[in-house]
C-alpha cells in the first residue's frame, strides 16, 4: 500500500538557521502530496501542498518540490524562527477520496 | 468563517464504555473524514463520509463507526473502548472529496483527546 517516510526527529535548531526535513513516499500513480503543521495542543493545519510532479508549494518561507523521479517532497526554510517550533507531516492522497496517508511526523525546536 | 469544531475537547472514559465524538465542518462543507493520533501508531484514516454516506473507511475494528447528518454534522462512535483507544482523534472537512489535481482542501479541528483508564 501507499507509505510516507519522514525523517527521524527531533530535530534542534538554532533561529536563522536552514531547514530540511526529507519526505519520501511510495505510492502507485500520481498522487497529490502535502505538508502539515501541527502547534502544540493544536489540531493540523495544511502548510503547502503540490499536485503534480515538479510543482512547488510554498507558505510562510517553507517550500516543497514534487520529485517524482526520487519519489521525494523535502520541505525547506532558508531561515527558520523560534515561532516554527512544532511537529511536521508529510502527506499524500491519491484522489478519489478524503484520506491522506501520513509520515510519522518530525518534531522541531527552534532556539533563540 | 468558523472552523471545523469538535466536541468534547478532551474526554476520560473507563475500559468497556462506549464514547461519542462530534464533528461541525467549516459552513458549506460536506465532506468529513476523521484520523487517530497516537504516538506509537501516528496519523492513521479512520473513514469519511460525504452527503450522509460513508465512502471509505480506515482498517479499524468494527468498534469504530460513524454517522453524517443531513446538515453535514458527523459523529464517530467507539464502543467496549480498550485502553488503546486512548488517541487526539481529528475531524477534517472540505467542500466535496478530494479529486486528484484539484486545489480542495481539507481543514483540521483542533481534535478531542481521549483517555481511556
């Protein structure tokens, strides 16, 4: 079946610094790929997604690409902020229906 | 607009009852679909419903079930809940089921935390 692959967390970072957390995905077909943000005590919220292979979301300062030929959609920030803090998923559906097939989630820490 | 809300926010039951979780998407959605959380296992499907009918459902025991209302009000029913049950359990709306390509999206609640003792 269809599977997301994220990165292992935590990860630790110091404000102004780069992200990247990679996601890759095994899946049949062309399906639409996502990233959401959850806060803490929060519920998730949709930062950027991409339907198609070589499409770029972006929000926020965060960017993905749609790989399909490494199957990937690595999210990057040029300069991460202590606000960023928060756990990431990755995500995709295959259309035809609501459900999305999540990564494990990685876990950020932005330090001032 | 108001965002998906969910009832009751956080609920404590004992093994073996049954629990009810509500569900009001965003105004003008039909679409519902609900997740389990939990730390060992993730973000896991639980099943969606669009226009009163459920379309998919997750690989859950049959403890689990769901129901949408003609106002496209959703509830999920746990019954003889385990201690594994314990979960955030989200509810995610959007205006009609994802189509592939297309630009719909599906907007979380903040969740309801259950804890089962």
């Amino acid at each position: 079946g269809d599977s997301v692959t994220q990165m292992e967390g935590p990860v630790t970072l110091s404000e102004e610094a780069f992200l990247t957390i990679n996601c890759t995905y095994t899946a049949t077909g062309y399906p639409s790929l996502f990233w959401y943000v959850q806060y803490p005590g929060e519920g998730l919220q949709l930062l950027l997604k991409a339907t198609k292979a070589d499409d770029k979301g972006s929000n926020k300062g965060f960017e993905a690409t749609y790989r399909k030929e490494t199957t990937s959609f690595h999210l990057e920030k040029g300069s991460v902020q202590v606000s960023d803090s928060a756990v990431y998923f990755c995500a995709l559906n295959q259309g035809g229906s609501e459900k999305l097939v999540f990564g494990k989630g990685t876990k950020l820490t932005v330090n001032p | 607009k108001a965002g998906v809300t969910q009832t009751p926010r956080y609920l404590i039951k004992t093994r073996g009852q049954q629990v009810t979780l509500s569900c009001s998407p965003i105004s003008g959605h039909r679409s519902v679909s609900w997740y389990q959380q939990t730390p060992g296992q993730g973000l896991q499907f639980l099943f969606e419903y669009f226009s009163e009918t459920q379309r998919n459902k997750g690989n859950f025991p049959g403890r689990f079930s769901g129901r949408q209302f003609s106002n496209s009000r959703s509830e999920m029913n746990v019954s003889t809940l385990e201690l594994g049950d314990s979960a955030l359990y989200l509810c995610a709306s959007s205006w009609r089921p994802f189509e592939r390509n297309s630009q719909e999206t599906q907007y979380f609640g903040p969740g309801t935390r259950l804890l089962v003792l």
